[in-house]
C-alpha cells in the first residue's frame, strides 16, 4: 500500500483513490467466497498447481503460489503467464488447475495463454474483472470489482488466499499453524 501510494504521487493521480480500497476490499470477498468454495472443492484433490500473472497480476500470482504452498502443502507454482512454455506446459493433463490473475489491460495475452493450456485438457480459473472475452474462454472466472489496474491486481490476491484457506481447511491443515513455518524473522 505504502508503495502504490507512493507510485500515485510520483505519477501526479490523486491519492484519494486509494481510500476505496477497503471497501473493495470487502466487496471482493462478497462478491467471490461462493464461487472460491465450489472451486476449492472441485480441485481440492490436485496436489499441483499453476498460478500465472502477467505485469502488475505476476507479483500477485506469486504470492498465490506461496499461500497455496505454505497452507495447502500443494505443490504450486507462480510464473509469468507468458513463460508458461515447454517444460511447465508438458504437466498439464486433463483437468490440470491452472490459475490466471488478469489485470484489466491484459486480457489478450491472458486469453492467449488460457488457450495455450485449455487444449491440452487444463481447467482454466482466472481471477479478473468481468469480462465477456474471458468467460468465452476460460472454464470458470472470478469476477473482482471494477478498479484501477494498480488496485485491481491488488485486490487479486484476496480469492487466491480464500482458495487457500478453504483448501486447507478441507484437507484438515490448520492454515493459522502451518507445518515447518516460523512466524518470527530469524537472522542467518
């Protein structure tokens, strides 16, 4: 937060608008927990997965990745959308769960990867603003509230730690006392 308000100040926009966030904040989590919960349930049994971003949705992609790791004990990985090529795309099998995080901007390369892995039988989920290109392409959408790029991203992360706390829950892990993970810094 610290450093998107400072990004508006250096870029002249009124700052102002960041005061909506905890409010969309809240209307996200409205707006996504059900869809979230048939999600989880669908792809609970998947002990891999992929979350991809592109520009300012990668850093969210990755820390989706990580929550789904630290509390699920999954396997998943974060990356750029557009370096999902030759060695991660030859594990993707049918039903293969393969999250997007789409800021608004980049729906065609976002769709473009959805394509890329929905014909080999992944089980596309993106997380985005509504968007009628991505419901035509994508298996299930998550649909975040309309905002600027910068806070859309932001606001991504919140179905990506629903989708990890349900999961963990369904799997019996108890996502506040997550396994091998301090919760202090520790220096080397």
């Amino acid at each position: 937060m610290t450093f998107l308000y400072l990004a508006y100040k250096m870029a002249g926009k009124d700052v102002r608008e960041l005061d909506a966030i905890p409010e969309l904040m809240e209307k996200t989590i409205e707006m996504v927990e059900p869809k979230i919960k048939e999600i989880a349930k669908d792809i609970n049994k998947w002990n891999d997965l992929y979350c991809l971003g592109y520009g300012a949705t990668y850093p969210i992609a990755l820390e989706g990745a990580l929550k789904l790791k630290e509390i699920t004990y999954a396997h998943c990985e974060g990356m750029l959308s557009t370096e999902f090529k030759h060695g991660p795309l030859s594990a993707v099998s049918k039903g293969f769960p393969i999250i997007f995080v789409a800021g608004p901007n980049d729906v065609p390369l976002i769709i473009s990867g959805i394509n890329e892995v929905k014909v080999r039988g992944a089980r596309t989920i993106v997380i985005a603003e509504e968007d009628t290109r991505l419901r035509a392409n994508a298996d299930d959408v998550i649909v975040l509230p309309k905002s600027d790029p910068q806070i859309s991203a932001l606001l991504g992360v919140l179905p990506l730690q629903l989708l990890s706390y349900h999961m963990s829950v369904m799997r019996g892990f108890d996502p506040d006392f997550p396994r091998n993970l301090s919760k202090t810094l520790t220096v080397d």
